[in-house]
C-alpha cells in the first residue's frame, strides 16, 4: 500500500509540472509499468525517478518475504505445540539413570548438577517417571529424604539399602503428580503408585524395587551387579535377567495387569536382553537403547510391554571437570505409547 501511495503521489508530482506529457513504458521488478511523465522531465530525471522506485519495490519484496517467513514460522510452532500437546497426553515419558556412587557425603557441585538435571526432566522435558540406582546411602538419612535433591512435583520412593556385605545401595523412583491425571483421563482408576516386593529376593544380589500404579500398571527399578568381565559374572548377570523375567509372569498374574515398565542398569547389552525377554503368549517386550550408555557398552535399557515411540542417550556432560565425575553412566530417555484400551484391565 505505501509503495502504491508513493507512485501515485510521484505520477501527480509529475502531471503537476507540466499539463503535456507522454506515457513511458517503464520495467520495475520484472513487470511492466506505465507512467505519466511531462515532456519538461528530463531523460536523467525518469532514470532518477526508476532507481528510486525500483528501491521502494525491492524494499517493500524483502519486507513481504520477511512477513511470509514470519507467519509460517509461527505457524510451525503451533503445529509442533499442538503435536507436543497430543505427545504428552498420548505417552509416557521415561528417564533413568545409574548415579555412580553418589550420596549425601558426594561433592556439593556434583548434586547442584544433579537438581539442574532434575529441574530440566520436570519443567522443560515434561518426564513423567525418573529412575535412579547406585545411591550409596546405607544409613537412615540419605541423599533424597535429607531434600538435598530437590524434587518437588514428584512422587518418591526411596527403597531401603540392598546387596551384599558392605556394597549396598539404594534405588529411588519418582513418578509425576501429572502421569497420575493422564491415566486417569484414559480410564485407569485410581492409578495411586503403591511399592510392592517380588516373590523371591534371594535369586537376585540386589533385588529390584517395584511400584504399582493402580492395578493397571508396573514399575520396576533394576541394577544388576558387574562384578568384573569374567565369563563367570557375565552368567551370574544372565542369570539375574532370567529369573526378573520368571518375577515379572509372576507378577502380572498376580496382580493381572497387562503392562510393566522394567528400567536401570542391567549390566548387559540389548542383545543379550533380547535373547531372555522373548516374546511369550499374549505378550510382547520392547527393548530400548542401542547406543553405548558406558565408554564401550549400553548397559542401560527399558524394557517394556509398551511400544516404544522414541529412544535416545542423553549426551549431557557426565564431568563437571577432569576432577569431578558425575557418573560412569550417561542417562537414557525413552518415550511410551499409551492408549486407554491398551492399559486397562478388561
């Protein structure tokens, strides 16, 4: 509309000098424009008067593009907020993580690192279930209820020390107050986490920490021990696996669900996993993560009755320093489909 102003006013300016003229043939931009030039204007004048015009067109194009570029931009972003939006009331969100070691005693830049973790998995990532293992607290106050870690928004459950002699060490689970209304939005009724124990302890060197959520869904919190690269531990580690997966039939009989979520440390790669979660009757399991989790192995998985919808390694940094470790492990996020017909009970 400017550019249109600017060239009427111009051609009147022009029509204003002298009552005679002509129409001059003029290209701008690619088109051609007819213009009303008096005869008392000079050939140096009308190519003054093209490039000026010529200036406003090309002006007013770059101004045209940069506002078609910004409306499908912002329309892009409606559509990734609103694919986002259906993501998050259509999936279960997963992280986990081996904390090597850490405990209340641990260097305090090392926990600031961790609640900035957290702080991300809640406000920007949207986690609704973080698993952690390898927190070596044996005494009654540890790293979780001493609020050290904050984690506020989430339930926490915080199991006693376990393993062998002096190794011992605890799991934590947090689940999101916000996966609660999810499940509850697809049919799950009173998805409330309770803790329930496995069957046997005595099959397993440190026995994983299991939660249910509303008799429709189970959680389990694993790490397998690794005691050295010898033939005879990579055995004791099968054998662990194998008697989970005897636990795990046990438990969705017991409880008749349909659905269990396994995540942690299990010491063994995805193959190997593979090769002892088969596919049974009715029932399929999804092995997450590929990529190495350690230097040289993936070590950490979910495995799950659930489909799988996405699966990365988080490349965060795992030192703060050369002095400072965070973990020989990087964390894992996995996200989960959900559907109400898939979870619920018939």
């Amino acid at each position: 509309m400017k550019l249109f102003m600017s060239i009427c006013i111009s051609v009147l300016l022009l029509l204003s000098m002298s009552e005679a003229g002509v129409v001059s043939k003029v290209w701008m931009g690619g088109k051609k424009v007819y213009i009303w030039v008096a005869k008392s204007v000079s050939r140096e004048a009308l190519k003054s008067y093209q490039k000026e015009v010529k200036k406003e067109i090309a002006r007013f194009t770059r101004q045209k593009d940069e506002f078609v570029k910004d409306i499908r931009a912002k329309q892009k972003n409606q559509r990734s907020k609103k694919k986002r939006e259906r993501d998050k009331k259509s999936t279960i969100s997963i992280a986990s993580w081996n904390l090597h070691n850490i405990s209340i005693n641990s260097d305090q830049e090392k926990i600031d690192y961790l609640n900035k973790y957290i702080r991300n998995l809640y406000y920007i990532q949207f986690t609704d279930i973080i698993f952690f293992q390898e927190i070596r607290d044996n005494k009654e106050k540890n790293l979780f209820e001493e609020n050290k870690l904050k984690t506020a928004g989430y339930l926490k459950f915080v199991s006693k020390p376990l393993g062998e002699n002096r190794h011992k060490e605890r799991y934590v689970t947090l689940v999101h107050a916000k996966l609660l209304a999810k499940l509850r939005k697809i049919g799950i009724k009173a998805p409330v986490p309770k803790p329930i124990q496995l069957r046997s302890y005595n099959q397993f060197k440190r026995p994983p920490q299991g939660i249910i959520l509303g008799n429709d869904l189970i959680l389990l919190n694993v790490h397998f021990g690794h005691y050295g690269n010898s033939k005879d531990s990579k055995r004791e580690r099968i054998s662990e696996a194998r008697a989970l997966k005897n636990q795990v039939n046990t438990l969705m009989r017991r409880y008749k669900t349909k659905h269990i979520i396994i995540a942690g440390d299990f010491n063994l790669n995805q193959m190997e996993l593979r090769n002892i979660f088969k596919p049974m009757k009715n029932k399929k399991f999804n092995i997450s993560t590929v990529y190495n989790t350690t230097v040289k192995n993936n070590y950490d998985h979910v495995v799950t009755t659930l489909p799988i919808s996405s699966d990365i390694v988080s490349w965060i940094a795992t030192s703060i320093n050369k002095d400072l470790q965070i973990s020989d492990h990087k964390p894992i996020r996995v996200n989960l489909k959900i559907k109400g017909k898939n979870l619920k009970r018939k």
